[in-house]
C-alpha cells in the first residue's frame, strides 16, 4: 500500500496538472492495484493530478532489482496471448 512518507519524498506535489504519476509498465498490475492508487492520492488530497498507465511494452525496460521481470519474448508472447483474448 502507498505510504504518507512515499508522497512526501516525492514533494513538492501540487494537487494539479502540474504533478504527473506513471505508473504500469509490469505485467501483474490488475485493476486492484489502480484502485489502492487512487484512494492513496485522494486520502494524500491529489485526485486532481495526472495520472499515466503504461502499458506493458511502453519504455523503462529497466530490470530493478529484487523485482521480477520478463525477457523480450516473454513480454511478446504474453502480448500475443492478449490479443487473442
């Protein structure tokens, strides 16, 4: 769940268009997870900022440690499986 303190190092933030957060770009984000987003930047007063989802294949193939990341294929073949949903 997104803290107080991971808002407050993020600062300055302005409850406007001036404030940008980008989240996405992993491919176990669901739905549940924007939800817990967006009641965070309510409770924290920023439901006016801007909001970017990223989709899977859209920039920052940046491996984080720690973190579970796909290889190309695997993104292009989980790509694939999507559209033919």
């Amino acid at each position: 769940m997104l803290q107080s303190h991971q808002f407050c190092r993020s600062g300055p933030l302005e409850n406007n268009h001036n404030t940008v957060l980008v989240v996405g770009g992993v491919h176990w984000l669901a739905t549940h997870h924007l939800s817990v987003i967006l009641k965070a930047l309510q409770r924290e007063g920023l439901e006016n900022i801007h909001v970017v989802v990223k989709g899977l294949g859209a920039g920052f193939h940046q491996p984080v440690e720690g973190l579970h990341c796909l290889t190309l294929v695997k993104i292009i073949s989980k790509c694939k499986k999507k559209k033919k949903q």
